[in-house]
C-alpha cells in the first residue's frame, strides 16, 4: 500500500509571525494569503500536490527575516580538500569522534579515519585541535543556536 503524505496548505488572511510560525509547525507546507489571485492559489495547490513547498510572496520576506541567511563558507578556503574531506572536517570541525562521523556519513569508521589522516596532511596540521582551529577560523564547524 502506497503513503500519500498529507499536504498542507493555509490560505487565510493572517500574515502576522504567530499564526504563519504556528502553521509551519503544524506540518504546512505552503501559506498563501485569501487576497491572492486566482491563478496563485491554483499554483500553490498544484505545488502542494507536487511535493513543492510555497509561500505567498508577503509570507516568504517575513520567513526570510526571521532566519538569518548562513554565512557562506568560502570555497578558497580549503581548495585541496575533497567534498568528502570537507565534509568530514566540518563534523571534526563540530567536535565529533570518528565513529560519530562514520555514522553520520555511512562510512565505515576506517574510511573516516583515512580522510582525517588526509586531511590533518592537506591542512599541514599534526593533530585534530590544530585542524579543529584552522576549521573555525574558516567559518566550518559553528553549531546555530
């Protein structure tokens, strides 16, 4: 038997941070105003239907400046490191064990080890504390509260 997830859409005409918060929360997955034009609420539906998320354009600006956007890691930073290998150092970077990592990758707990012996050469580092620094002096690894 196939799972359809429920798919929510609130078209009301609250747009104050209470009531659109408390919706998304609820499990919504799209919030467009009544006033909104035929077509928009047709849209919306569709997108709904579809998987999409949607948010009318007044809801999306208030969504937006609630959540700061993430400051971006520069790419520079690092250039000799693999996705992979940044990834791991983004973890170690948090404070995470190898066997923490090797779960949260779905790698064995050898193969994170690898990267990390990679990685510690890549960034001329001798030990974990030191690759830990030279990651948060890059901007890796901060935890958003």
């Amino acid at each position: 038997m196939a799972h359809n997830p429920l798919r929510i859409l609130v078209v009301t005409l609250f747009q104050d941070d209470d009531s659109v918060f408390h919706a998304l929360r609820a499990g919504a997955r799209g919030y467009i105003l009544k006033d909104a034009g035929e077509h928009e609420i047709i849209g919306a539906i569709r997108a709904i239907a579809s998987g999409a998320a949607i948010f009318s354009p007044a809801i999306a600006t208030r969504i937006l400046t609630v959540f700061p956007s993430p400051r971006p890691v520069a790419p520079e930073a690092f250039p000799d490191l693999t996705e992979r290998e940044r990834e791991v150092l983004e973890l170690i970077a948090r404070g995470l064990p190898n066997p923490r990592i090797a779960a949260q990758l779905s790698v064995s707990v050898k193969t994170v080890g690898n990267h990390v012996s990679t990685i510690f050469g890549k960034l001329q580092v001798a030990d974990r504390s030191e690759a830990i620094v030279r990651a948060r002096e890059a901007g890796l690894g901060r935890i958003e509260r």
